[in-house]
C-alpha cells in the first residue's frame, strides 16, 4: 500500500497546483477535501480549478447535486471508498483541501453514526451555555456507557448540541456504529504570509466575479434552487444569493464576502494549529517558493518517512 500525502493550507495559498503538479511526479491521484467542491455546477464559487488537474485523476468532486445537504458522514464513507480504489491499483493517494474537520475525520479514523438533525431538540437547547451542555452531554453518556464525544472534541455549543443530539438519538434508535480506521499520512501545510494571503484574496474573488460568479448562482436559482439552500452553503454562495435577491447592493456584496474570507481563512488556520495541539506533524512549506523547489522538498520529505 502506497503511504498518502496530504496537502492542507488555507483558501489562496495555492493547494490545488502543488497537489496536481506532484501527483505527476509520483504517479499520484487526488481526493479532495473540500466540503463544498462535491457540488455540481458549484465551481466558480468553490474554486474548483479543474484546469490545474490536467489529466490527473480526482475524486470527490461533483458528486452531489446543489440544494443538498452533504455531511460529514458521508464523505468519511466516500473518501475510503475512493482511497480503497486509489490504492487497488497502486496510486499514491493525495488529500487536498482547507476543510480541517473533513482531513481529522479520516486521518483520525473518527467512529460516527448516521443520525438525522433533531430541530425540536435544537430548538430547546439554544441559548444553553457550553458548561450546561457538557453536562447534558456527561449525563446522557452515563446512561449510554458512549465514550464517543471527549471534551476535547466538543469545544463549542454547535458542536455540544450535535453531541447531545447524537446521543440521545442513539438512545432511541440504538444502531451500530460505522467504523473506518486511521489512515496513515504524510501531512504537508502551504503556509502563506498573513497579509500576501489577505492580498490574494482580494484578487481572487475579484477575477471570481469577472469569470462570471454572480452569473453562476444565478443559473442556480434560475433551475429552482431555493435561495436559503444557496445561503446555507455560506461565502461565496450567501453573499450572491443575497445580491441577486435583492438584500444587499453590489458592493455590499463585493465588502461583506471579502471580509468574510478573510476571517474564513483565519479560521481554518486556527484548525490547522488545532490539529498540531491534537497531535499531528503538519510540515509547513514557505507558499512563496517556485512549484518546483515545493515538489522537490515534499519528495524528500515523503521519502525520508517511508523509512
């Protein structure tokens, strides 16, 4: 079995052509981890960039329709199914994206159950404090005997309130759990400059708009998408929708996303250095570097840690 290789940065660091370029190299094939990139017909927004892969097989995008709601769940299925098959015929797997949870979910190998949102439970607990729901959650899990669900794992009231509501789901329904081990990685990290970040990202989202981004989700609530579908998927896709359907102005829009990626990207920093806190060996690279000097060093690197 050919080790894997996971390319993991914030949003405009430059992910997609380091992952492409070294799947050339090392006859490598790409899964992404990207939580909104499995949307068909979704790609000025999400930064597809299916040009960077050329011919390099990928997997997990444009796998599911707009308007649908795709979960954690499902993608840790869907990511060992493609890595099984990647790896049946000798490829080197590549993870490559910017949705921390999605990457710890199978690099960690996280034991989850196939539970439904509960909105009248929901409802009941909004506005608990995060010590409150703790303790819900420490009662229900004597009742259980779960030893799903640490404190380390839940570090907000979303997250407690999806535990709660998992474990009181599984009192109710009890269902055996869905479980996929850990996978093995070499952990690669771009890591860019605060404010070359913020620089390119500004860039960025104004080529988006020029490539026709507003015209994309247009296209997407004129085939009958409802616009709070759209917004649910939040950035790009909310600030359009917004737009479009007349709740804010056109530089509203062009402000309020702007800044919204901006703290996007501080966000999934702060997930990265999480994952290093939890454990995991993240090798930084400078994201400044010429493509080639990149592909040199996670070579080395790769090699040095079959060993």
């Amino acid at each position: 079995m050919q080790k894997m290789i996971t390319i993991l940065g914030p949003t405009a660091s430059g992910k997609t052509p380091v992952a492409a370029r070294l799947a050339a190299e090392i006859g490598g094939e790409i899964i992404s981890a990207d939580s909104r990139q499995v949307y068909r017909r979704m790609d000025i927004g999400t930064g597809k960039d299916l040009g960077d892969y050329g011919k390099i097989p990928y997997h997990l995008i444009d796998i599911r329709e707009p308007g649908t709601k795709y979960n954690l769940f499902e993608y840790q299925q869907d990511f060992f199914d493609a890595y099984q098959d990647i790896q049946s015929r000798g490829a080197v797997p590549i993870l490559c994206g910017g949705t921390g949870l999605y990457i710890e979910a199978v690099l960690k190998g996280y034991h989850l159950s196939p539970v439904p949102q509960n909105q009248a439970l929901r409802d009941s607990l909004e506005g608990k404090s995060l010590a409150e729901l703790t303790q819900m959650l420490t009662d229900l899990k004597a009742k259980t005997g779960s030893n799903m669900h640490n404190t380390t794992d839940v570090d907000s009231c979303q997250r407690a309130i999806r535990a709660i509501e998992i474990e009181t789901y599984n009192i109710e329904h009890p269902t055996p759990r869905r479980e996929l081990p850990p996978v093995d990685s070499l952990i690669i990290g771009i890591d860019i400059d605060r404010e070359l970040r913020r620089e390119k990202i500004t860039r960025r989202l104004k080529a988006r708009l020029e490539e026709g981004m507003v015209e994309e989700v247009k296209a997407l609530l004129d085939e009958g998408i409802p616009a709070d579908d759209l917004i649910y998927y939040g950035l790009e896709y909310k600030f359009v929708t917004e737009y479009l359907t007349g709740k804010i102005t056109y530089d509203e829009m062009f402000t309020r996303l702007e800044i919204a990626i901006h703290q996007f990207a501080k966000r999934q920093m702060t997930w990265f250095r999480g994952m290093e806190r939890r454990g995991f060996k993240i090798h930084w690279i400078d994201a400044t570097l010429p493509i080639e000097d990149k592909i040199k060093i996670i070579i080395s690197i790769y090699d040095n840690s079959l060993y």
